[in-house]
C-alpha cells in the first residue's frame, strides 16, 4: 500500500496495478480516521502531505 499526495495518486495507483495485478481502493486520509493505525504524513515520494491511502 502506498500514502501518497494528490500528484503522486496516479504513480502509486500504476504500482499498484504492477505488483499486485488489481485495481486499488483509494481512500481519502483528510476524511478518514484508523483506531488502530496512524498513516504517514508525507507522500512516500515527495515531502508533499499524503492524502489518499492506495491499498
Ligand atoms: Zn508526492
């Protein structure tokens, strides 16, 4: 699964689709909250704030 800010969505989406041969759900990180796990701040490829969970 990757965090990743808006501009990185699509990367992480394609990288998805390579490693795991599916289609991704994407999850807004603004509008959801984990009990258990707490997501990363920053984009896995940029310092931008990661906003959507693809998982
Ligand atoms: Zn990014």
């Amino acid at each position: 699964m990757y965090c990743v800010c808006k501009e990185h969505v699509e990367l992480a989406i394609d990288k998805f689709v390579d490693e795991y041969e599916d289609a991704p759900d994407l999850v807004d990180l603004r509008t959801t909250t984990f009990s258990a796990w707490k997501p990363p701040e920053r984009c896995e490829w940029c310092e931008e704030p990661a906003v959507v969970l693809v998982v």
